[in-house]
C-alpha cells in the first residue's frame, strides 16, 4: 500500500474517507483528505496512490455493475458512447482493458489528462466528436453540475455514490434502466 511506503500520512484510509472524496479531481481528493501536507510532500503521495492503484486495478481489475455489457451492448446499437471523469490519467485506460469495454467507447476524456474540470472535458468531448444531443449520467451533485456547465442534460444514478441529487433529466436506479429512458 502507498501509505506504507511514506512516514508522513498521519491517519489511516477509512471507507468513510472514500466515500466522502469519490468523484472529485484527483487533485483536490488530496487535497481534501491531505491539507496538512506541504504540496511537494502532497505530490509525492499522490503519485505513489496513482501507482499502486493502478496496479491494483490491472491486476485485479474491478466488479462490474450487473448487466453492464448488455446494456452498453443495446446503448451502443444506438447511440455512440464516451466517457468523461475526474479520475488520474490512465485510469479509465485500465478499465478499458477490462473485458473488451474498449469495444463500446468512441472516446474518452479525464482529469489526469489535462487538469482540466469535468465540466471541460464534457465540452472537449462533445466539440471533439462534434456530439449533437449529448447526455452526461453521473452520480453526484458535482456530475450534475458540470453537466450544467457544459451545457449538456444530466440523468442521475441513484445506485452510486451521490444522494439528493435534483436538478436531472431523469433518473436511474440501475445501469440497466438506461436501455428504458433512452
């Protein structure tokens, strides 16, 4: 684990911890759980997480929400899929070695790429593939944000990470719901 590997990290990770920074850049997830750190310290220790996390990923890869093949399966049929996230660059790479997901995604844009904000990289994304009625489904108040920002409708699943989240088009409680709304 990285925390093993530095002398500087002064509380363990907690699922609680987790759950209160998934979705934010990663920048700012270090910022956030780490603001006692000095930047080059803060840096380092953010380079040693992306490592081993990706790592982990590679080697044990990750579980998939129920019927995610399937439905990207039907959603590719009709419409042309990308994906856009505050993740570290390679990332969304990994995941894309995962059961041939490559095979349903046009593209993909993330916050390790650029350092740029979601709400940019929606933009990128639909401007770059010259998308004509993009939708962006996200999970947490920041997704919808910058959904909004980039101008771009906003469907909300209910079964990640955010809660209360108002402001959607509409509203999914599985992945799958996907191939009823669209």
């Amino acid at each position: 684990m990285a925390i093993d590997k530095v002398d500087y990290i002064r509380e363990d990770m907690t699922l609680e911890a987790v759950r209160g920074i998934t979705g934010l850049a990663y920048d700012v997830i270090f910022d956030t759980l780490y603001p006692y750190l000095d930047i080059p310290r803060r840096e380092e220790f953010k380079a040693l997480c992306a490592k081993y996390e990706l790592e982990v990923l590679y080697k044990l890869g990750g579980k998939f929400y129920p019927a995610l093949a399937e439905t990207l399966t039907y959603l590719k049929s009709k419409y042309r899929l990308f994906i856009v996230s505050n993740c570290q660059a390679g990332y969304i790479e990994v995941f894309l070695g995962m059961d041939n997901m490559v095979a349903y995604f046009e593209g993909h844009q993330c916050y390790g790429t650029k350092g740029q904000p979601k709400f940019q990289n929606i933009l990128d994304v639909v401007n770059d593939f010259d998308l004509k009625n993009p939708v962006y489904i996200g999970d947490t108040n920041g997704d919808r944000d910058s959904a909004k920002k980039a101008g771009v409708p906003f469907i909300f699943a209910s079964y990640g990470f955010g809660k209360d989240v108002e402001g959607s088009i509409a509203t999914i409680n599985e992945f799958a719901d996907l191939k009823e709304i669209l």
